[in-house]
C-alpha cells in the first residue's frame, strides 16, 4: 500500500506540472511588420552592463527590419556603460538617482519611455539578445493580442555555476501560471522583454504605477489587467536568449535573491501550489534514493524509509526526465544538471531560504550595488 501511495502522489506532483506547462509557446513566426518596426522604440534600462550591452545592441543592428530608435538609460552604473552604448550607435540617457520610492529600474525604464517618441515600446534588459527576425514575431505577438506582450529568453547557460539556475527558470514559468490553456489568475509578465504600444502603457499608468516594486513586471501586468489590456507570455525559443549572471555564483546568488521569495508571494495560489507540489516531489525522491542507498550499503533498516528501492530508482528516472524534457525549452542546461537533479534543487533551497529571510526578516535586498528597500508603502 505504501508504494501505491507514494507513486500516486509523485504522479500527481507529475502531471500538475505538465499541466501548468502544456502550452509552453515559443515566439510565432515572423511576419510582414516592416512599417511597423519603424515606430518601434527600443529602451534598455542598464547599470553596469559593460560586458553585456554589446551583444544586445549588434543584434539590434543586424535585425532584418530596423527599429525606430534605440535608447540605453544609464541608471548610475560605476563602469563604462554609457561609453559602450555609445560607441554602437545607441542613444545614451543619464537616470541619475532615483527619486524617493523609485526603484532604480522602474526609474530608468520611466525616463526611456518618456524621452522615446516611437508609437511601440519595447523594454529589454541589456543581457538579452534577439535573432535576426525576432522583432517581426513580438510584432506578430502583438498583432494577435495587443496589450502587453511578454518574453522569458531562451537562457545561455555557459558555464557550470550557471547551471545552478536550472529549478528557478522552472518555477518561474511553473508558478507564473502563464502557460496553461485557461486564461492565467492573476497576469504575469518576465521583465527581460516587454511589448507595448505607447497607448496601452500610457492607459496602464506605465512605471509610474510600478514605480517602488522589485518585480517591476509583475506588478506591471497587473496594472495592464486593472486597465482593462490583455497579458500575453511567450519563451524565446530560437529567436531571443539571455544570459543571466555572467559574473560568478555571488551575482547568481544575489540575483535570484532579489526575486524568488517575491516572485512566490505575487503568483496565483493554484500555479502556486502546483509548483510546491511539484519541488516537493524533487525533494521526497532526492531523499528517498538517498536514503535507499545508505540502507543498502550499510545492510541496516533506516528510519522513515518507505516505498521499495525500485519504487525510487524509477521515481528518480521519471522526475529527472521531465525535467530535462522541461529545460531543454528553457535553456541550454548540460545533461548532469536533470540527471543529478538533487545539485541544483540544493542551490534552489539555500537561495531561496536566503530570499526569505532578507524578505521577511531584513526587509530588504541588495543588488547592483543598492539596497532595495521592502518596507516602504506599497512594497
């Protein structure tokens, strides 16, 4: 009996996912857009991305229809930001400081949209980078759906520490609710790749509605969906990638700390709880072979093992293989990353208990060298 159980309930955790994933859609084909990507505007919020904007902006260039206008907003970076983006041909803003209950994204993204005259806007973070025809399918997105359309890059997993990204790309979309075929609960949006008419995003109240929040684009949808404009969610696929947290496991670590306890607390309870079910499904595996092993090596009955040894070899076969069936549309992650899946859950959970607690307890987050104050009204 204990086996039946414990195979239903990791079957269950299963299909919640696949459920929550079954229309996981990639940008739509590109299609005649040209007149239309001349009024596109093009704003890059950045703070401190030397190394990163010169990959976003040659791909900006050699897109097969030309944009309106491109503008980097310098948002105080402390290395040669402004300089790079000049020397590709980029128009260069200075957000300076903040003002009082601004983020410093939500600011610069402000002072992009306000000094762009392009009838389209499209926000981008400056580690994203777009195919040749890429603009012509969020302009097809668009077309289809209007209001704000939303893209989670393909992520360009380079070296190993990056791989410990693996489970929060998947909650992300898990949790977002975004890709089921019901309309999502609550509106979500993943800030790497925003679409927009001016129209839509004036109607919306724009960033000043977001301005004190640290998931910008969440709270960004929600007020697109008080204003009556649809959501619409894609993932890259071949046509945009990102690389995220090139600068080693501090900036990881940092980065996901900024959102992840966040992110939990915005996402519906459904898509919420099926991603729970989901991790928690990970970690009764993860533990249950563990312990099958220490069992079988030592030849001693250990406590609070259950369920027969095969049970948990093949539970460990099904979890790692959706995940890697999960990742392959999400990133470039290596094969260990699914096959010893137990790796990065364990970075998942450390991260994500250091979220809580700079959450919770210290209200508040650091990032790009500022402290991200949660207490403040509206936070």
């Amino acid at each position: 009996m204990t086996d039946l159980v414990v195979a239903a309930l990791l079957l269950v955790a299963a299909a919640g996912a696949a459920w929550l994933l079954r229309d996981l859609r990639t940008l739509p084909a590109a299609g005649e857009h040209g007149a239309r990507a001349g009024s596109v505007s093009v704003v890059v919020p950045a703070r401190d991305e030397e190394a990163s904007l010169p990959a976003l902006l040659q791909s900006l260039r050699d897109l097969t229809v030309g944009v309106h206008e491109v503008v980097v907003v310098d948002d105080a970076s402390r290395d040669a930001t402004a300089a790079v983006a000049r020397a590709s041909s980029a128009t260069v803003l200075p957000a300076g400081d903040p003002p009082e209950g601004w983020t410093g994204k939500a600011w610069a993204c402000h002072v992009g949209a306000e000094a762009t005259s392009g009838d389209l806007l499209l926000f981008l973070d400056a580690d994203t980078r777009l195919s040749p025809d890429a603009l012509g399918g969020l302009l097809e997105a668009h077309d289809g759906y209007r209001g704000l359309v939303s893209v989670q890059p393909f992520h360009a997993v380079v070296r190993p520490y990056e791989q410990l990204s693996a489970y929060f790309n998947v909650v992300s979309v898990l949790a977002s609710g975004a890709f089921g075929r019901r309309p999502a609960a609550r509106p979500m949006a993943f800030g790497p790749c925003l679409l927009t008419s001016r129209a839509d995003y004036e109607r919306a109240g724009g960033h000043a509605a977001v301005r004190s929040e640290i998931l910008d684009d969440v709270r960004l949808a929600a007020a697109y969906e008080r204003a009556g404009l649809p959501v619409r969610c894609w993932v890259g696929g071949e046509s945009m990638r990102m690389r995220s947290y090139p600068g080693g496991i501090r900036q990881l670590a940092d980065g996901w700390t900024k959102n992840v306890a966040s992110g939990a607390a915005a996402a519906a309870p459904g898509p919420t709880l099926g991603a729970v079910g989901w991790i928690g499904a990970h970690h009764a595996v993860a533990v249950g072979v563990v312990l099958v092993l220490v069992q079988t090596l030592s030849g001693q009955d250990v406590p609070l093992t259950h369920g027969h040894p095969a049970l948990w070899l093949a539970a460990w076969a099904v979890v790692s293989w959706q995940l890697r069936s999960v990742l392959r549309s999400l990133g470039s992650f290596r094969w260990w990353t699914w096959l010893l899946f137990p790796v990065p859950l364990l970075a998942f959970d450390l991260i994500f208990a250091r979220s809580l607690g700079r959450t919770l307890v210290g209200r508040s987050v650091q990032w790009r060298g500022r402290e991200v104050r949660l207490d403040r009204d509206g936070a």
